[in-house]
C-alpha cells in the first residue's frame, strides 16, 4: 500500500484559522475539539485519498473532497493528489459554508 505525505497549503491554513476563531466566538467549548478532528481526518489522506469523492477537474487537476463529520454536520477539505506521492490540502471549509474561500 502506497504511503502519501500529506502537506496543508497555506489557503487552507488560513482556512484552519477562520474556522477556529469562529468557533471561539461561536462555541469555544468545541473549538480544540474540532480542530484535533479536522487535523485527525487529515491523516486519513496519507494512506486512502483515492476513496474521497471526485469534486472537480480544473487546469488538468482532478480534486476531491475529504468530508469530515462533527456531529450533525462537519467539515470539508478540498485536495489534490499530486504524481510525487504528496496529497495536497488546498482549502477547508464548513459543510454548510456556501464555498470555498
């Protein structure tokens, strides 16, 4: 079984950030427990980002999307994998967030 390395892009940090100074404001009783999920979902990707649902194919890239459940709605990450074994995390996003940023 191939092994991928798994780098967070800074979009999708700033993304992390945005996330979790919401929750601070919204419901800081969730906030570390929804990043330690997120960032625990994200290691999935080193082993299985194939069996992640296709999003879309853009310049020649085919992206998908990690869905990462958090109760009664959660998470998604958009990546790319890339021929060099690195699976790339672009952009995270809540589900019920109308895009990406």
């Amino acid at each position: 079984m191939q092994s991928y390395t798994v780098a967070i892009e800074q979009t999708a940090l700033e993304d992390l950030e945005r996330l979790y100074a919401f929750l601070l404001d919204a419901a800081p009783e969730y906030a570390d427990q929804a990043m330690e999920r997120i960032y625990k979902s994200l290691k999935l990707l080193e082993v299985i980002p194939h069996s992640c649902r296709k999003a879309s194919f853009q310049d020649g890239v085919q992206l998908r999307e990690l869905i990462i459940d958090q109760g009664s709605s959660g998470y998604i990450a958009l990546f790319e994998i890339r021929p060099e074994g690195v699976v790339s995390v672009l952009a995270i996003k809540h589900q019920r967030e109308s895009d990406y940023h």
